[in-house]
C-alpha cells in the first residue's frame, strides 16, 4: 500500500496514505468493480464534460458568487470571502455531485437510482436529476431525520421519489447508508447508488470529490479577479462525511500555503457523549466500504452520532479527510450545537444570509482562530437555512 504522491488522488487501490480501499460485500464485487474501472475514463470523455458544463451553468446556476462578507470581515478584522453554494438550484453543493453521477448512471445502463440522505439536500438533488432525467428514484432516510427535515421530505416526493424511512438504529444517516447499501446488494444490475458524500468503497471518495472540486475551481478564478491571487491564506468547510469541504479543498490540497480548515459537530460538547467530533473521538476502523476514522467502542461498535445538524450526524468521515488530519495538511476544529446556532444568527444579521445549520459549524469556528488583516479567508457557504427553519424558530 504506497502512499498518495499527491493530496488530490487516491493510489490504485483508493488509498488516501492508510485510508480509504474498498471493504465489500461479494454480492457488490461486480458493481464497483464497474463502476472503478470505467468512471474515469466516462467522466472525461467530451460528451460527457459538455452535459455536464452546460447542466452546471443552465440548471445549477454555476459559477456560485465569491462573496465579499464586509460586515463580518470587520468583525474579525481580515477579510472573509463566501462561497456561496446555497444559491446553487436546490440550495446546496449537493446537486454538483448528483447530476455528474446521474450523467454516469445512464452510460452505464442503469434504470433506477438509490440514495441515502442525513439533512435531506442530497435526497432532494438525487430526486432532482431522477426528475430531469426520468429515472425511478429511492432515497433512505433516518426516520428521526424525516420528522426533523419535513420540508426535504415534502420536495423529494414533490419531485417523485420514493422515500424510505431506515427504522434502525439511531434512525439517522448511519442507518440510512446501510439500507441503501442493502437494497444495492438486492438489485445489482439496474441499480446504481447515488452515494452523498466523499465516504464509501473507492471509487466514491475520489469520483464524489472530483465532482464537487468545482467549487474550488471557481474560487481560484474569483479570488484572482478580486484579489489578483488565486491563493487565500485559509479556506474552511464543515465536515460530515465532508463532500463541501473535499470541493473546497480540492485545487488548493497541494498547495501548502494555503491552511484547510474543517470544522467538525462537537454537539453537546466533545465529551459529552453526544457529539459527532470523529477526529477528536475517532479511531481508526471499517465503515460503509472504507476504512477510515470513526467514532467506536473498544469492541469496535459504530458510536451513534449527535448534531443538532442532520448533515454532519455521521460516526465518520471521508478518508481523504482522515488522510488530510493524520498527515498534518489539514486542520480539524469542532464547534457545539450552541455556538453554531448563534453564528447562523449572527450570519443572518450581519450580511442577510441565511445559512444551513451545517454551514454554520463553519462560520463559528472563525472565532477560535486568529488572522492577520493581510489575510484572505474563504468559506463554503455549503447550503441555505430554509430547511433549519424550524430549528432556528424553537431558539428565537
């Protein structure tokens, strides 16, 4: 197992240094192996490049505002730019990921699409391009996260896909993968699954993050339009599984002025018992196809997660990202549900923003770190707060 050369890709086997791989059933052996075998050479042919250039800027709204967040630079006194991903169609980066996977479900044949979702953006984008496309659509969702995301629930069927609750468990986005990763074992032919985030057997984290890596492709453009440099001091992303933070991230892994800050639930507290901190807590083992970091007991049972964010209850993340925190490249922060909820506030004041309780673990972290005047600070604004509504109305 050779280590990555470069932050960006995994090796031949999936391996971010000692994460990553693909831990499979046999029943899936044949699915991913088609799925590592052809990716690549399908997402770079013209054909597909062209679908998916013009489906990002016509259906999406692609390229997403670098924006100037004067109010609150002033109040750290350096200046902060937002990437404002919530003003992508749907209201998340979700969507940048499911249409490039939907455009590779149909040159693979497949005729039915499953999901999983946590917050519900990534069920809506999934059902989204299910619509666009006309292909039957399933998505798993933790019955605790249904009764906490009804606005998601509510557009996904609007949108005519079949909505599963996952019972198990904590009824959560744990619970939620493994259903869907059984309903794949069921029906391997027709079936492709739409994985969310950069988690699951290698090919996903490298092919999920190739797809999202348009974000911080923009960045570089926007920031050299404004700035007259591609390259910001800090750029910070919250991180669940970490698919908005792999994106961020991405075109500036290698280079090593730019400090990766991500940001992770710490919940009630780190040692509360309810947190979902996987890097302050996590431990190396297997979880959804991957070996990664996770939060687990001394016999090695997955720890059940706590968010007050649906999109970051996840026991692990991405191995890229425990390849970018056991290497030193990336730095790992966490933030409680309180302090989060308080910068989405603070956010809506200060600059008319709205963000999603996710992307507010990220905006509070800004206050356990300190910056010079000189510095440029981008964050992923990884999705609007409509679907939080309910959350921010209980505390007001």
């Amino acid at each position: 197992m050779s280590t990555t050369q470069t932050y960006q890709q995994p090796n031949s086997q999936g391996y971010y240094g000692l994460f990553g791989g693909a831990y499979i059933p046999e029943m899936l052996h044949r699915n991913v192996e088609e799925l590592r075998t052809k990716y690549l050479e399908i997402i770079y042919e013209d054909e597909f490049q062209k679908e998916f250039q013009y489906l990002l800027r016509d259906y999406v709204g692609r390229p997403t505002p670098l924006y100037l967040a004067e109010r609150l630079s002033e109040q750290f006194g350096t200046t902060i730019y937002l990437k404002r991903e919530d003003l992508c169609h749907t209201g998340a980066h979700k969507i940048n990921n499911t249409i490039g996977q939907i455009l590779l479900a149909q040159r693979l044949g497949k005729k039915r699409i499953i999901a999983e979702t946590g917050a519900g953006q990534h069920g809506v984008a999934t059902a989204t391009v299910c619509a666009l496309k006309g292909v039957e659509c399933i998505v798993y969702m933790g019955e605790k996260d249904i009764e906490r995301q009804a606005p998601n629930v509510a557009r996904m069927k609007m949108l005519g896909a079949t909505v599963i609750p996952a019972t198990s468990g904590s009824k959560t986005l744990k619970d939620a993968t493994n259903e869907a990763i059984r309903d794949w074992i069921n029906n391997p032919h027709d079936t492709h699954y739409i994985i969310g985030s950069v988690v699951g057997p290698h090919p996903y984290p490298d092919m999920v993050a190739r797809f999202q890596s348009v974000i911080s492709e923009e960045m570089r453009k926007q920031l050299l339009e404004k700035t007259g440099k591609e390259l910001p001091t800090h750029v910070m992303a919250c991180v669940g599984g970490g698919s908005n933070a792999a994106g961020a991230f991405y075109h500036f892994l290698d280079e090593l002025s730019v400090q990766l800050i991500a940001v992770e639930a710490a919940g009630h507290g780190i040692d509360s018992g309810l947190s979902a901190a996987t890097t302050a807590l996590g431990k190396p083992g297997i979880l959804h196809g991957s070996k990664s970091l996770l939060m687990q007991t001394e016999d090695g049972q997955v720890v059940e997660p706590h968010s007050i964010s649906a999109g970051l209850d996840y026991p692990g993340i991405g191995p890229l990202h425990a390849h970018l925190f056991k290497s030193g490249r990336g730095a790992f922060l966490n933030v409680t549900d309180e302090d989060a909820l308080a910068a989405a506030f603070e956010l809506a004041k200060l600059e008319g923003i709205i963000p999603a309780l996710e992307t507010a673990h990220a905006l509070s972290a800004l206050k356990q770190l300190k910056f010079k005047k000189e510095d440029v600070v981008v964050i992923c604004l990884s999705g609007r707060g409509d679907k939080d509504l309910a959350t921010y109305m209980q505390k007001m």
